[in-house]
C-alpha cells in the first residue's frame, strides 16, 4: 500500500470518527476551534455535526460565523480571491432573520454588497424595526 493510500485511508477513518460523535459534541469542539482560531477545523466539525442529525437552526448561524472568520484569516494572509469565495459560501449557511444577531448582520453587511445582503436577508431589517418599535432610526434618536 502507497503512502499517499495510507494517508487518504487515515483522513476517512478520522473523518467517519468525528461523525459517530454526537451532533452537541462536535458542535462544542466546533465552537472551541473557532475561539481557538481555527475556523477551517470548525467548519468540518460543524458539517459533520449536520451529517450526523444536529439540526440546522442551531448549526447555520456557527456555520455562517465560522466561514466569515475563516474569509478574514485569508483576507489578513492577502487571499481576497478565496476570502471572497468563502464569504460567499457563508450565505448559503445565512441565519433566519430572528435568529441573526446584529453582530450577524453586521458582519453580513461588511463581507457582501448592499444588494446581495437585501437579496439574501429581506426580513433581517423588518425584524429589527419592529423590535425597535417601527422605525429603523429609534436608536439613533
């Protein structure tokens, strides 16, 4: 058996071990990764904790964080093309409206375009005015 056949067969044995985990525990490691400041990692974690059952309200909006984190490490490392990518990547994992934070919203509005952030979030902003009692400008009053 080759080295490079060894090697693919550990990454599949490895990778089959992180999804027999539970989906709260690699969503645990998932959330140590990131404040470790490995987002790749908590995004395999994160993938696998879908595959495994974990349900996606809970996995798309540390989904969509890590991905964002992971595009600024490659931005800082001069990779804007990928950082580019993986930001959009992290739209396809967008939080629904209630569940985004404003850190979320924020975060969105820096990594896309106005038009790309209305197109993908319609109700981010409706929800936020009727929280705010109507109106978008109540806190800057």
């Amino acid at each position: 058996m080759g080295k490079q056949h060894k090697r693919a067969k550990k990454a599949r044995a490895k990778q089959k071990e992180k999804i027999q985990q539970p989906p709260a525990e690699l969503i645990r490691q998932s959330v140590e990764m990131c404040r470790a400041g490995n987002p790749r990692q908590a995004i395999v974690l994160l993938k696998a904790a879908l595959k495994a059952g974990g349900t996606p309200e809970t996995i798309k909006p540390l989904l969509f964080r890590a991905y964002l984190a992971r595009a600024a490490q490659l931005e800082q490392k001069g990779m804007a093309v990928e950082a580019a990518t993986i930001r959009q990547n992290a739209l396809a994992y967008l939080p629904d409206a209630p569940a985004m934070t404003n850190d979320d919203l924020g975060q969105l509005m820096d990594a896309a375009p106005l038009e790309t952030v209305l197109a993908n979030c319609p109700g981010c902003f409706a929800h936020r005015a009727s929280r705010a009692g109507g109106s978008l400008t109540a806190h800057s009053r």
